[in-house]
C-alpha cells in the first residue's frame, strides 16, 4: 500500500519524462510512447482512486521527505485519485477518436511536438488535481497554459494563430491575478501549503485581522480562475480557440483545460480560504450572477452560429455558467452539482467535438449548418454520437446532463433567496439547448436527393470505438449517479 501512496508523483514525473524523451522520437514512436503513459498513468490513477475508497481517508506524499512548511506536498483523497483517472481516461479517448486525422491536420515533422504537448498538458492537470502546494500549482497553471496554447495553434494556419494569441493574452491576464492573489494570502501566512495557509487565515478571521486584504486577496483568485475558465464575460478567446484547433485539440481543450482550473477553484475554496469565509465574502453571489448570465449568453450566442464547431464552443460558456452557478448557490449540495457537471460536461463535449469532426468530413469537410444536411446517414457512427451527446446537453433521461440538471434544481431548491432565478435560467437555458442542439439533430438526419450523396468514407476504427466509450461512459454516469454523487459528497468531506 505504501507504494500506492508514491504514485501521485510518479503519474506527474512519468509524463515529464514522457514529454522530454519525446523530444528526441519521430512522430510515430511519440505516439506509441505517449499511448503506453496514458494507460500507465490511467492504471496507477485507477489504484489510487481505489485505495482512497477503500481506506475511506485521503493521504498526503512528502516530496523529498522535507516536512511543512519548507517541503511540497501531493495530498490524494476520492475525489483527486477519481478526477485524476477521470482526466486520463478522457484525455486517452480524445486522442484515439482524433488520431487518424492528425496526419492531415499536422505536418509529419510536428507530430512529436503534439504528444510532447499532451504530456507535458496530461502532467499540468494531474499536478492541479494532486497538489497541495499554491507556488506549484501556479506553476503548472502556467504549463497548462503554454501547453493548451502550442495544441491550438499546432496546425498554424491564420486563424489558430490569431486564437492562440487571443488565448495566450487572456490567460496571462488570469495567471496574473492567480499570482498576485498567492503573494498576498503568502504575506498574511507566511505559508504556501494549503493546510498551512488555512489554519493561519482561520486565527486571523476569528481576531478579526486583514479582512480587507482578504476580500481582495479572494476577488482576484476568483476572477483570475474565471478567466482561464472562460466564465461569461471573460469568454471571448473560446469559440476560436475551441472551433479552430484540431478535433483532438478540441476535445482535449473543451473537455479538461478549464476543468483543471475549476478543481484548483474548488480545492481553494474547501481546503485554502474555507467555504465559511468565501460565503461570508458574498463573492459567491458574484459568481452566480455571471454564471447564470453565461447559461444564457452562452446558448444564445450557439444558437446564432451556422458553424457547427463553434456552435460546440458557444455551449461551452453555457455549461461552465453551470459550474459557477453552483459555487454561487454556495451550498454543499450545489457544489456536489458542480462537480458532477464536471464529469457530465468533460464526457459529453469531448464527443460532441470529436462527432462534429466525423460530420464536417462526411460534408466534405464543410461545418456550415446547410452543408451538413443529411450528414448523419453518411457518417452513421458520427450521427448516433452527436445525437447522444445533444440529447445528453439538453437533459434528456439515460443520459449524465439529466442528472446535472436535476441535481442542479434540487440544490436551487435548497435555497430560498436564489430558488427562482436559478430555477428560472435552469428552464430557460434547458429550451435553448434543445432549440441548437435539436436543429443540428434534425439537420443532420434531413434526408437528401441520392444524387447529393457522393462522399465515401474511410471506416476509422479508433473514433468508431472512441465513440461507442464516450456513449457508455455518458449512459453510466446517468445511470450510476447514486453511487458517484456519493462519492463526490465524500470527497469534498476529505476536503476539510
């Protein structure tokens, strides 16, 4: 069992090292490399996953055996080992179901340089998930962000260029408030473990000292996470860099990048701040009000595209505006809905962007809404996931975005002073979902004269089986919610 314990830091070190031999491979043993760090990095995620329900506690790995405050510390409890398998797994299908047409989308002399990327990305999220130390996740917030950046504008045509550079420039802006918030809660502290940091601010709080401080000090974390996590309105950088990247790009940016910001959020909230203190703040009814906000901007901007690539991206700021709703709720039973829609949000855009991808080569390679007519008898694979994945966005029963919903109402219920409004952008949102997604739905399977029909298609087996995952994985999270949301409950009580 103890050495179960050492493979939070052995997963960070084996995709260092994965991405710094790949330097010297040529694409295809990159690829093989990277496939083998993928399943090794699954198993030893799924173990400690397992451990930590099976000892029902969380455990802490000293780096270098220097104990606090001078040490670093990875900490794991249920809820970072199911993250941490949740991420590989995702990042694992969005590769396969993207693979076979990275040869098209990327020169051959840059393949290497795309699996460097995944590796060094795949190590900044488990970092995120694991650590326990603020410097270092600022520091793999920051290789996250070069990372995500180098697979946006890998293709290197004009517009990932101008994406990336969008991206770059907003989230430098968030990663300086992330840092100038770390110096801060540093000097009230004098402490960077989370811990640490948490008892010290709990003393000042109860003595009543550096309230103001404080306040600002928690302003800018939320708003500089918000803007890596491109909640409303700090969104504008997405639908570029989402809809013109490569279809593996996408899915692993729309699915994990600001998923990894948003747990980072979460673990400051519970284990750095203290919830009591960020709700005594009010900055949770900020985040409501923008979170609502991006629930309705973010489909009516989708409904507006005839592009169905950004049309994905544009339902991205809708279901992060679900997430920040949740922490603006500012109960346990909202944040257990967040985290959920987590899960749901990462699984179903993954397949909603890798499907669109086998639509538009179907349309010869058009995304435009009227060239994608009849595009899901071309490409039946691609059709049966793209109408999963938006019956799973709209709500529809069997599938994981049901439970989200559901999950979400009743947490809204709980709570008297923001029941309607959250209740009200719920049904709102929920009948702008259905009308983008359920005309894309239709559009795709609009029968078309036989004449149209000319567009052969290679039978790709990785995205076929990529697909019929991601479709499982969906229907288990909507089917086995119970036992996760009891989980997740349970990882947030390690938290404290």
């Amino acid at each position: 069992m103890d050495l179960i314990c050492n493979f939070p830091c052995i997963s960070i070190v084996t995709c260092i090292l994965g991405g710094i031999v790949s330097s010297a491979l040529k694409g295809r043993a990159a690829k093989y490399l990277n496939a083998v760090i993928l399943l090794a990095v699954t198993i030893m995620s799924a173990f400690v996953f397992g451990y930590t329900i099976m000892t029902g506690e969380s455990f802490t790995y000293v780096m270098g055996r220097f104990p606090a405050p001078w040490g670093n510390e990875l900490r794991a409890g249920v809820l970072e080992g199911g993250m941490a398998l949740f991420f590989c797994i995702i990042m694992m299908l969005s590769l396969f179901g993207g693979q076979e047409k990275l040869h098209i989308e990327i020169e051959p002399q840059k393949l290497n340089l795309y699996y460097i990327l995944c590796d060094l990305l795949l190590s900044s999220l488990l970092s995120l998930v694991y650590t326990n130390d603020l410097f270092t996740a600022y520091v793999f917030v920051e290789i996250n962000t070069i990372s995500a950046c180098g697979l946006i504008m890998i293709s290197q045509t004009g517009r990932t260029i101008e994406a990336a550079t969008r991206y770059m420039i907003m989230s430098l802006l968030g990663s300086g408030m992330l840092l100038l918030s770390i110096c801060m809660l540093y000097d009230m502290t004098g402490h960077l473990l989370m811990e640490n940091i948490h008892q010290t601010l709990r003393a000042s709080v109860t003595a009543g000292r550096f309230h103001v401080p404080l306040m600002i000090t928690i302003g800018m974390l939320c708003v500089g996470i918000a803007i890596k996590s491109a909640l409303f309105p700090f969104h504008t950088w997405l639908p570029d860099a989402y809809g013109y990247s490569t279809v593996s790009s996408a899915a692993i940016l729309s699915s994990l990048v600001s998923k990894g910001y948003i747990f980072l959020l979460i673990k400051i909230i519970y284990r750095v701040i203290g919830f009591d203190v960020i709700y005594a703040s009010r900055v949770t009814d900020i985040l409501f009000v923008f979170g609502v906000a991006g629930m309705i901007i973010g489909s009516l901007s989708a409904i507006k595209e005839n592009d169905i690539y950004r049309m994905v991206a544009f339902s991205s700021v809708a279901q992060i505006g679900y997430i920040y709703m949740g922490f603006g709720l500012g109960t346990q039973a909202a944040m257990v809905a967040s985290v959920f829609h987590i899960l749901s949000h990462a699984v179903t855009k993954a397949l909603l962007f890798l499907s669109a991808s086998g639509l538009a080569d179907a349309s010869g390679g058009s995304r435009r809404f009227l060239d994608l007519t009849g595009s899901g008898y071309r490409n039946k694979i691609a059709g049966i996931a793209f109408a999963a994945g938006a019956l799973s966005m709209v709500g529809i029963p069997l599938f994981s975005g049901f439970i989200s919903k559901l999950l979400f109402a009743e947490a809204s219920v709980r709570n008297n002073g923001k029941m309607l409004p959250a209740m009200i952008a719920l049904a709102i949102s929920t009948i702008l979902n259905a009308i983008y997604f359920m005309k894309t739905v239709i559009r795709i399977y609009t029968p078309v004269k036989a004449d149209q029909e000319t567009i052969l298609l290679k039978k790709h087996k990785l995205f076929a089986a990529s697909m019929a995952c991601f479709i499982a994985l969906n229907i288990f999270l909507g089917l086995c919610s119970d036992w996760i949301v009891d989980l997740i409950e349970t990882g947030l009580e390690m938290f404290v």
